[in-house]
C-alpha cells in the first residue's frame, strides 16, 4: 500500500524535534511533509515584513537542521516533501523584497531541502493575472522564477512542484495559477524536456481545488504521472480551513463537500505510486493539545483508508 504522511507544523519543534517526529512514527505515519514556510509566515510577506531566519549561512542552516534531520532518521521518517515559504512574489512590495524571496529564501529552501535529501519541494505560483491581465502573463512570471531555480534542482536532484492555487478577489474566491491541468502538463514537459531532467513536477491540493470547484478525477488524469505529491485536506468550499477529509458536507444525509471518489478514481487511474501526504496542521491546535496523537493516528488511518481504497475497489 501507498505510505502516508503529513506536515510537520504544530507537530516538530526547533526545540525537540526528536519528540514530534516519535509521535509521528507512533501516530503511523512513515513520511512527512517538512513545513519550510512556518520559518518565514506569509501572514508577515503580505504586510511587507521578513524576518531573518533566511539570512543564515548554509553551514548556519544546516546546523540548524541537523537535530531535524537526526530525529528523522533516528525514527525512519523519510522527509518526503517540503513547501517553500509563500509567497514567492508579493504584489505591491518594493523590488527588494521580491529579489529576496527569489534570490535568498528560494536558494536556501533549496539548500535545506538538499541538506534533508528530500526529493520535491512545493512552490506557490504568482497571483498576478489580475495585475497582468492575463493568466498567460502570470505564468510568464512564475516561469522565470522556477527558471532561476532550475540549476540548483537538476545539479541537487530535486524535483519542483507547482500547486493548483485559489485567489481572493473582492470577497469571490476565484481560480488561481495552475488551475487548468491541461496548461500544466504541456508546461511541466516543455520544462522537462528543456532542462532533459524532471526538474518540474505537480502538486495537486484537494483542498484548493474544491474552493473552486475542480473536477478532481478529470484533472488528475490529465496530469497523470506529472502528479508528484499531494496535499491532502478538507473544507467547507468556502474557506481554505485544511480540516480532516470527511469533515464538511452539502446536506444532512452526509453528501460529503469534496469530491473523494473523484480523487481517489483520479489515483487509480495514473497509477499514483506516491505518498499520501495531508496538510491538517490547524486540525491539531482546534483539538485540546493532549489529543494530539489521538488526531494524529486518525489522521493515518484515513490515509490508510484511501490507500486501502487505491488497492482495491472499496470507496
């Protein structure tokens, strides 16, 4: 069966990693998703302010991190995916500010994500269409970015993975970059074949893509083995709440909001041989903390439920 795994906010601490990542392997899971952008917030990156976390040096950071790394291997917790700090572009912001997000905190993501062999780290394309005026425009933009990072993944083997995103406009939430598969994929293979290494991949967030409304089967399939992680998590349709699978639904006879028998026939169909990855860190502060392994191994045993389901023809 698929692994599973989950993102290490609200679970590892700087101050004893080795903690979070027992629970974790007590919990079930034998992955993770490192969460690199709980070290510069985007809630600060929208109100033009950054910290200086990132202006560590690579022997710094990796000081840093070495207890993480240690705890990881110690309980056999392969650090399988990372998510860069976001946004990478501020719209707004003074040319300083996004010169270093691009050119210091996505050259040290790198580096940490290298220095945790983890083979994918997620970006967050630019929410400029709006701006631009067209999304063609936008990804003109994003695509410079990930160029600018491309050396550093084919040389380290690292894999960068852009995600199906929702944008706020007024108070409509709208399609944001990557949301149209087929756009994706031709990009993902035009990179590829540039650059003759897989140094662009796909994630896919279930969550996101039900705010706007994803045939999630459809879009899946399309990408195919373009598809190399997941973010896994539930909402109202409304809001991007990150909750449990299963949580919302469309009435009271429980017809679920988030189309899971989509995600998982979507799976199947590609053959997905990935990590069932779900990013629920705010289900762990709405539980009293002393539940937290409780939510945890519930957590896994949804994940070993979809992976049961991608086995066999139960869903």
């Amino acid at each position: 069966m698929l692994e599973t795994g989950v993102q290490t906010k609200n679970i590892i601490s700087d101050e004893n990693p080795l903690e979070g990542f027992e629970m974790l392997k007590r919990a079930g899971f034998t992955c993770c998703d490192f969460s690199l952008n709980a070290y510069l917030k985007n809630t600060f990156l929208y109100q033009f302010e950054v910290n200086s976390f990132f202006d560590q040096t690579e022997k710094e950071l990796r000081e840093f991190f070495a207890p993480h790394r240690e705890a990881a291997q110690k309980t056999g917790i392969r650090i399988h995916q990372m998510h860069m700090p976001y946004p990478n572009y501020v719209p707004g912001a003074q040319d300083g500010l996004n010169d270093y997000l691009k050119n210091v905190v996505a050259v040290k993501s790198m580096e940490i994500c290298a220095f945790f062999e983890c083979p994918y780290i997620v970006i967050h394309g630019f929410k400029l269409a709006h701006y631009l005026g067209t999304e063609e425009a936008e990804w003109r933009e994003t695509l410079a970015f990930i160029e600018s990072l491309v050396p550093m993944a084919k040389e380290l083997g690292i894999t960068v993975c852009i995600e199906n995103l929702y944008n706020g406009i007024g108070n409509h939430i709208v399609e944001g970059p990557c949301c149209d598969a087929a756009k994706a994929a031709a990009r993902i293979d035009a990179a590829n074949k540039k650059y003759d290494a897989e140094v662009l991949g796909f994630c896919f967030d279930t969550g996101h893509a039900n705010l706007i409304g994803l045939d999630f089967e459809k879009f899946i399939t399309i990408l195919g083995n373009r598809l190399k992680v997941l973010h896994i998590h539930d909402n109202d349709g409304i809001s991007d709440l990150h909750q449990l699978p299963f949580t919302f639904t469309r009435s009271r006879e429980n017809f679920t909001s988030t189309d899971w028998k989509g995600f998982i026939k979507g799976l199947k169909q590609i053959g997905f041989d990935g990590v069932l990855s779900f990013e629920t860190a705010p289900v762990l502060t709405a539980f009293p903390d002393v539940m937290k392994l409780d939510v945890l191994e519930f957590i896994a045993k949804t994940g070993k439920y979809f992976a049961e389901a991608l086995d066999t023809k139960k869903i």
